[in-house]
C-alpha cells in the first residue's frame, strides 16, 4: 500500500525537494489548491539509454527506387482516386 500525503501550496513550496523524494520513491504526493482541487506529483521515468551506433550496420538492406525525386501525379495531390 502506498503512503499518501497531501500539503497545500504554501507547504508545498517550502518542501518541494522532500517532496520530490518521496515521489521517486513510489509515495503518492497530492497537492491541494482550493481552486482547482487536488493534483498528484509523479516521477517521470527516464528513458534507458541507446547503445551507441554503428554506421553501416544495415548496408545494403535499404534501397531507394529511381525515380524517388520525381515529382508526384496531379491525381495524387488532388485526391483523385480514379486515375
């Protein structure tokens, strides 16, 4: 079960560093505005980091028609499906 706390802004801004803490560490922490109710602070999570990259890693598994560059039929910019 997880601890929850809930502070009004004031106390929030005086303890956001604790506050901060404790939401990594899977508390749930609410803070109460009179105006707009209550909102939860939560951790977002860091993205794992991507090996490093290898050029040339996939060469010759890609290809790129001839007429790549040319430009696009009318029917297609118009939507016209019949031609």
């Amino acid at each position: 079960m997880a601890v929850s706390t809930t502070l009004t802004i004031s106390e929030a801004r005086e303890k956001l560093p604790q506050l901060l803490e404790l939401a990594h560490a899977g508390h749930e922490v609410f803070i109460q505005d009179p105006r707009q109710g209550k909102t939860r602070l939560v951790p977002v999570p860091v993205p794992a980091a991507a090996g490093p990259r290898h050029f040339g890693l996939h060469a010759g598994e890609v290809w790129m028609s001839d007429d790549f560059n040319a430009p696009l039929p009318d029917a297609f910019w118009l939507n016209d499906r019949a031609k």
